[in-house]
C-alpha cells in the first residue's frame, strides 16, 4: 500500500504526462483555427499546482492563497494583497472599502463625487453608483484612450474625493496629475490595475501609486487563475477594511477554519451587543463573499513567475502589430503609449479614422472572417448602456471620443500565445483587406 | 500581510520563578510589522495543506526588520504555557503565525506605557525603534513580582540614553528599599503605582495610556486611570483571554 506522499508524486507524475498528451502540441492551420486574442497560457506547473491543491481538500482560501498573495504583494512592493474572486470584486471590494465608518471623517459618503472616465469596462464605474457615489465622466484620448488630463483637473469640484480609473489596455493613465490632484485636495485614488499588470509609469510600476489597486486573473489577463483578482493596498487599515468588506462584512479577521486568532473572541464590545458576544459573528461592514479558493490561488502561484516573461512577449507582438499596420496608418490611428509610460500591453487598439472609406464594422467582420479575433473596446460609452441609463452622474466636458471609441475602436490581441505564425496571418489579412478583398457579409436573421 | 512559518528554537533563558525568553529563527524571512502587534505559536507540527494547529497569542517582543529573528517572553499560568515550559528545547521547531493586532502605538500624544510581568514583551519592540528626539514624551512604568523578574532593563537603558524625552519607572512587589536593576536604576517597592507616573508628565490628562499585562493588572491599572478622570479612548489595553 502506497502512502499519501507517494500517491501524490505519482498523480504529479502522471499529471505531468496528461499536460504533454493533452496540451503539449499546439497547431495552427489558418484556415481552420482561431487567432484568440487572449487566452490560457500554461504549461504543466499550473497543471500540478491545480491538482496539488485540490488534493489537499482544504478548498477555501489556504496555503497557496498566502503564497500567492505573499509574493504578489512582493512584485508590486506593496504591504497587503487580498485575493478576491475576480477583478470587478477586486473593484467592488476597494471602493466599498472606502465608505467605511472606520476611516472616519475620511469615508466616502452617498452624494460624494467620484473622478472617472465613461469608456471603459462597466465594473470600474459600477461599484461608485453600487456605494451611492456619484461618478463623474471625463472623456479620453484616442490612440492612448486614457483620461484627458486637463479635463480630469477640470473635474474636480467640491463634492470631488476620490478618483477611480483604469490603466486601460495596459496603458498608464497619467499619474502625475491624478497624484497631484489627489495631494492638493486630499483624495483618494484606486487604480484599476486590471489591464495593466506589469505596465510602468516614470519607471514605477502601476497598481503602486493609489491607496488601493486591483488586478484580474480572468483568462484574458496578464496571467490567470480562470477567475481571480486582487486588492493591493500598503495601507494596512484599509487591508483590514477591504477583508472584512471580502468576507460578509465580519469583524473578526480569523482566516477560514481558524478560531480566535485576535485573543478576544469572547471579551468585547461591540455596539449594542451583548459584552462578549462571539466575535466571529460580529459585523463591521455590509460586505459579501468574495472570496477565492486555494485552487485558483494555486494556479496563480504557477502563473506569477513567468509574469515578466508574459509581459515581454506582450510587447514583442504589440511592436509587430506595430510593424504590420504602419502602412495603414492614414486609415488607422494606431495605439500609442503617453510620456513617462512603458504599458504592460493589454491589447492593440485600433480605432478607424472617419476618412478611411470603411467602418470599423467592416474591417471587424472581415478579420473574424478569417478567424482573427477582435474585441470592442469594452463598453464604448459606458452612458449609452441601458444600465447606466438614469444613474445620478456628472460629464465634464463632452464625451465625443469616447463615443468615436463606441462606433470606430477595437483591438486585437498581443497575448502571449499570439505568434509569428499567427501574426503572418494578422498582416496577411490586413493586407488583403486594404486592397479591397471586402467580400460582402450576410446579415442572417432570425425569421 | 499574515504568513505562517516553522521557527527553530535559538535559545531559551529561564528568568526565574517559571518566567522565559524565547528566542526563534524563522526558516524564511518574517513579514513586516508594527511595534505591539502580537504572533501565534503553535507546538504541535503544522502541516501547511490543513489545519492550523492549538496556538496561543504572545507579543512580538522583537522589532521589525530583524530578518527571521523574533523574540517572545512568557510566564507559565495554564496549560498551554506549561506545555511550552516542558517542550520548548533549543534546535526544536515551533510553527508561527504573525503578524496581528492593533496595540500599536500612533499619534503625537505623549505617551504612558504601564508594563506589568511579561507584559513589556508588547512594548520592546516600540522602545528599540524610538527615535532619539521624538517630540512626544514617553514614560514607560514597569513591575513585576521580583527584581530579577524585571526584563528588558539593558534596552530600557539604552534608550534612555539615547531618546531625549524617555523615563522609566521600575517597580518590585518584593523589592527591599535602595533596590536597583542590574543597569544600576532604582527600583520602587511595591505594585506599579500610576500617581509615580502622572507626577513625570506635564500634561497627564492629555497622553495616551497603553497597558499590558496579566488581566488582573489591566483591570486594577485601567480601573485607576478611569477614576483619574481619564476618558476611555485614551486608555489601551493589550488584552486576551
């Protein structure tokens, strides 16, 4: 009879022998498979750890969840990295954070004014009107689609305290301004670092500059736990916010399956409870369940060392995508990476210029055509959104780029698992496309 | 950020009358945290794919940024101290969670610090990174049962030395008159007495009051200072069950 450990190397073992099996040949024949635009990028380690994990049964957050979060909040320099479920509760959960009674005076209260841009992915906007806040929508740059400086200064009123935006597609919004505007009148920034993992500003990396930062391990991220996200925070008091805000709203700061970790279970004083009453129950905030399982946590403790890695092929296929559509620059504006900034590429936005004699429509259909994928950038304007119809809200300015980015912007992708051969095919198909191949696409509807 | 680590035992010094220091080496660097915070040590071995095995709460009595060194003190009073009395060797290996809690000292008061036993364990680390000329006074009060019982008293030393605004007061339930610590500082006969201290600050009722000790120390001390006229926010307790 084997014992556990030695059951458990053989499962690795064979693990390892069904990742080659399953996975280790990869194919591309252009005229059958896809160009994703992002994906899974593993090998047999994330495989392992998976399967390592689910092997110790613990299921809940565990050893590979303090792993994760350990050397996570080491890459960024940072103090506090929780693990949530995803990069919108990661969102969610910093922004909640912020309305907490512990902060005081400090806490953001309905009715207060949240800096932000209209195009972008709706769960950056959503948790300020979730927590009662009023955002308030500045329009972007085309080429590198983050905020307009002037117009984020412009936004700041005196209802103004906090400033949520995302580095979007990788690209750094401009964070000199934002620091000095939160400096001078004492607000708070939360960078949704969600596209962005690994990009630079002045040579610091993102996600390190806002009281909170959040990332997502969705698939199409820099890397990946299937679902996943952080928060990050150097502030340990909004750390300890942000999990009670993670955990059902608890007080208590035991992690699953432990008891009585603060010494004080059953001697406090909490509101109008009872004197000692079970501090495990006892509920600071209106939280939620947003937690992950050691599973995922595994898989991300797999996918982390090979980050840098991910993030340079990254920005190999961005320069080739580069290459390849110069030529078609009077049609195309190509993306383009602000001062100070060294993006951790997200994607290859692309938005067609209103003289170029065909639509956006027309050029995604054609790609998907010939099995490249695209994608929109995210929402477009996010106001044109039947979910954002009617929610109490300020526009500074005009909205006009951020509705040329609803009708004329995609991207394409620039993951990892993007190579030279799906590349060639990339320019085969733009190249064809410029010189008129525009077969004409059927429209099917339903009868 | 919370992490948990096997620790081999470095050293144990045996105070007298069932009072320890322990000294631990984590296998791998510590996390950072703040002067006051408090770790969990566990005897039983942890295996890190399941459950966090029967621990109890004892005061980071290191500073921060020591690497993998940390420092702990306790006094033998229940089960679990004595399990520690009988098992704890050199070179054996405990498990450690850390860090946690939030008796730390914040804020530009003054600041009174009123040790009893084991108890200046939550306030050594804060005494080791005091900066020579904060602005703030700090007057640390300290009792135990004996002289000898009285720990810290080289650290206590030296940062009188080198912090401008720093007293301390040593007291010794069994103290003889002219009764000094091995630094040569003379110690009071008698229990902690809070009057000693009020009388060394120019502003008593506008410090900040930290306390940690066995809970019948926190209770009688906290009981005193609220009789003083002090309101409760002023008044930290370092308190476990």
């Amino acid at each position: 009879m084997s014992s556990a450990e030695e059951l458990r190397a053989q499962i690795d073992a064979l693990v390892r022998r069904y990742y080659a099996a399953r996975f280790g040949e990869r194919s591309f024949e252009p005229d059958r498979d896809l160009v994703h635009y992002a994906g899974r990028v593993f090998d047999s380690r994330e495989l392992s750890l998976l399967v390592d994990a689910s092997l110790d049964f613990y299921l809940t957050a565990n050893r590979y969840s303090e792993q994760f979060e350990t050397e996570f909040a080491a890459y960024l320099g940072a103090d506090e990295a929780l693990l949530v479920n995803s990069g919108s509760s990661a969102n969610l959960v910093s922004m909640t954070a912020l309305t907490s009674s512990r902060l005081g005076s400090r806490r953001l209260r309905p009715g207060d004014e949240v800096v932000t841009v209209a195009a972008g992915f709706p769960t950056t906007v959503a948790p300020i009107v979730q927590n009662q806040l009023v955002p308030v929508f500045v329009d972007v740059n085309l080429g590198d689609y983050t905020a307009i400086p002037e117009r984020v200064r412009d936004a700041v009123g005196p209802k103004t305290r906090a400033v949520m935006m995302a580095h979007t597609l990788g690209v750094p919004f401009d964070l000199d301004v934002v620091g000095e505007l939160a400096r001078e009148h004492d607000l708070w920034v939360v960078e949704d670092n969600c596209d962005a993992l690994g990009s630079r500003f002045r040579g610091r990396l993102t996600g390190t500059f806002g009281h909170l930062s959040t990332s997502s391990f969705y698939p199409a991220h820099h890397i990946t736990m299937g679902e996943g996200g952080c928060v990050v925070t150097s502030d340990r008091e909004l750390a300890r916010i942000a999990r009670s805000v993670r955990d059902w709203g608890r007080d208590c700061y035991c992690a699953g399956g432990e008891n009585n970790t603060c010494g004080t279970r059953f001697s406090q004083q909490f509101g109008t409870l009872p004197r000692g009453f079970d501090h495990k129950y006892v509920y600071s905030h209106l939280g939620y369940n947003l937690k992950a399982t050691d599973m995922q946590a595994a898989i991300g403790c797999a996918q982390l060392p090979k980050l840098e890695g991910f993030v340079a092929a990254r920005r190999r296929n961005f320069a080739r995508l580069t290459e390849i559509l110069q030529p078609y620059a009077d049609r195309l504006l190509l993306p383009s990476a602000p001062a100070h900034s060294e993006p951790s590429w997200f994607g290859f936005a692309i938005t067609v210029r209103a003289s170029a004699g065909f639509s956006r429509d027309d050029l995604v259909r054609y790609l998907e055509s010939r099995r490249i994928e695209t994608r929109a950038l995210f929402a477009g304007n996010l106001l044109r959104h039947p979910a954002f119809d009617g929610i109490p809200h300020r526009v500074v300015g005009d909205l006009s780029n951020s509705d040329v980015i609803t009708t004329s912007t995609f991207f394409l992708g620039v993951f990892p698992g993007i190579e030279t051969r799906h590349l060639d095919h990339i320019a085969d198909a733009f190249a064809a496309f410029m010189k008129g191949d525009r077969p004409t696409l059927r429209v099917t509807r339903p009868a | 950020m919370t992490r948990k680590l096997a620790c081999r035992v470095d050293s144990i010094a045996a105070h007298g009358e069932r009072v320890y220091t322990v000294r631990l080496r984590a296998e791998r660097p510590l996390p950072s945290f703040r002067a006051g915070q408090f770790l969990h040590l566990a005897l039983d071995p942890y295996d890190p794919s399941g459950f966090w095995p029967d621990s109890r709460a004892f005061s980071i009595a290191s500073a921060s940024g020591h690497d993998t060194a940390l420092e702990l003190c306790y006094s033998v009073k229940g089960r679990f101290t004595s399990r520690m009395e009988r098992e704890l060797a050199v070179g054996g290996t405990v498990w450690v969670k850390l860090p946690y809690g939030d008796f730390v000292i914040e804020g530009q008061d003054d600041v009174v610090l009123l040790a009893g036993g084991t108890g200046i364990s939550a306030f050594t680390a804060y005494l080791e990174q005091l900066p020579p000329h904060a602005s703030s006074s700090v007057v640390l009060a300290y009792g135990a049962r004996a002289a000898s019982l009285l720990l810290y008293t080289d650290l206590i030393r030296r940062t009188a030395l080198h912090a401008r605004r720093f007293q301390a007061l040593f007291f010794a339930e069994s103290a003889e008159p002219g009764d000094r610590t091995s630094d040569g500082a003379p110690i009071e006969s008698g229990r902690l007495n809070v009057n000693a201290v009020w009388q060394r600050l120019p502003r008593p009722r506008e410090a900040a009051y930290y306390i940690s000790g066995p809970p019948a120390m926190l209770e009688a001390v906290s009981a005193e200072l609220r009789a003083m006229g002090l309101a409760a926010e002023a008044i930290h307790t370092d308190a476990w069950e």
